[in-house]
C-alpha cells in the first residue's frame, strides 16, 4: 500500500535517493515542477512509460494538490 | 490523483511507492523551489527577505522598540517557537506601554502571503493597493520573510526588460 507523506518526508526520501514523479498533463508540468521531476501523466503511466523510472529507488508520485 | 497514480505503481511492480499528499501546490507554498516556465517569473517567494524583526509573544514592547527601528522596517512580527505568525506589532502598539507583552497589544490575525503568489498577480490586485510590504508564510502558517512593494515592483520590470 502506498504510503501517505508530507514535505518533511519528500525531502528526506529525496536526500535519500527517491524520484519525484509528476503525473500532472504535460502542460502543467513545463509550467511547473519539483526540481528534477520525472513527467508521466496518469493517463499515460504503464508498463511502457513506467521503464522510464528506476524500480531500484523509491518513487514519490505527486499532482497538483489534495485531489 | 497522486494516490491513483501510487497505487498504478504498485500494481506495475514498484515497491517503495509514495504519494505526497499535498503535492505541487503545498511544495511551492513553503517557498521550495522549482522547475519550469513558472521559474521564469518571480514568485513572492522568490524576493523574500527574513530581515524583519521578530519577537515571542511574552516578549515586553519595551524591549522591542529598538530592535525594530534597527531592522529598518516599522513593524515586528510575533512568532511562536515554530515561527508561525501570530501577530503584528506596528504603530501605537510600540510607543505605548513598554511593560506590556506582545500578544497583548500586538495586531491579530494579520493577512499573510503564499511565497508562491506570482509578483505581477501580486501588484495588480485591489486588495494589494497602498501595502508596503508583505509577510510571506508558508501554508502552514511559518513565517518566510516579508516582501517590500519597491523590491516586487523592480523585480516585475526587470524580468519585463528581461522578456522582451
């Protein structure tokens, strides 16, 4: 089960070695991003497009806000 | 969105997954920083200064009045031990009394900005006409800074100059 986190623990995962992992429209994510953030829309996260992630590390996955 | 795009990870056989609950928006309203066109522009968050005088609610004005005049500013902030903001100490409040605690003359609930507040969106609301600065805190409520009209105003031309 994924695990809920809030900033603190981004930051610390992050420090750690975590990816970020936007899954926001492309749009949204050129106009916007965490530093160093991977792009995959949630409409567009597969198998395929998921090979683009690095299943060694943790993933943060995050959009907009609470939604 | 996040949760669904998690859970998506998991069944595609990720094992260290994460969902940052308050994703993007709670990110840049603690004044981290960021990526992309947005980068290009300046934010609140981008021009804060954390120059302004602070002081714990049980702090006497007395002993305040000289730290704010040295700060340059003519208010004080009133924070508690996290840094949220409680209160402004501005005016009357620092001439009067010198026994008095802050919280007990000090203004509350004073209006605060997200240091993700686009400067040109900043300068062009109704409500932002005639303020000379102001306190920029996180969503949380921690203060950042505060901002001066006259620092967002040269940053907006500069960045105008910058574009075209």
């Amino acid at each position: 089960m994924p695990e809920m986190i809030e900033l603190e623990e981004v930051q610390s995962l992050v420090d750690e070695g975590a990816q970020l992992l936007d899954v926001m429209s492309r749009g949204e994510y050129e106009d916007s991003h965490l530093p160093g953030a991977i792009h995959i829309s949630l409409k567009e996260l597969d198998a395929q497009s998921a090979a683009k992630l690095d299943r060694d590390r943790p993933v943060i996955a995050y959009c907009y806000d609470y939604q | 969105m996040s949760a669904r795009a998690a859970w998506r990870l998991e069944q595609l056989g990720f094992e260290r997954v994460y969902d940052y609950v308050g994703s993007k928006a709670d990110w840049f309203a603690c004044g981290m920083p960021r990526e992309g066109k947005s980068a290009e522009v300046p934010w609140a968050g981008d021009l804060v200064r954390d120059d302004v005088s602070t002081c714990a609610p049980d702090d006497r004005v007395g002993e305040l009045r000289d730290r704010v005049v040295d700060s340059g500013y003519d208010f004080c902030v009133v924070v508690n031990e996290h840094r949220i903001v409680l209160g402004l100490l501005r005016g009357d409040a620092l001439s009067k009394d010198a026994t008095a605690r802050a919280d007990e003359v000090m203004e509350l609930g004073p209006k605060t900005i997200l240091p993700s507040n686009p400067v040109e969106k900043l300068l062009g609301s109704r409500s932002s006409q005639g303020v000379k600065h102001w306190v920029v805190a996180t969503s949380h409520g921690a203060l950042l800074g505060v901002l001066s009209r006259a620092e967002a105003e040269r940053a907006l031309e500069d960045n105008r100059a910058r574009a075209e």
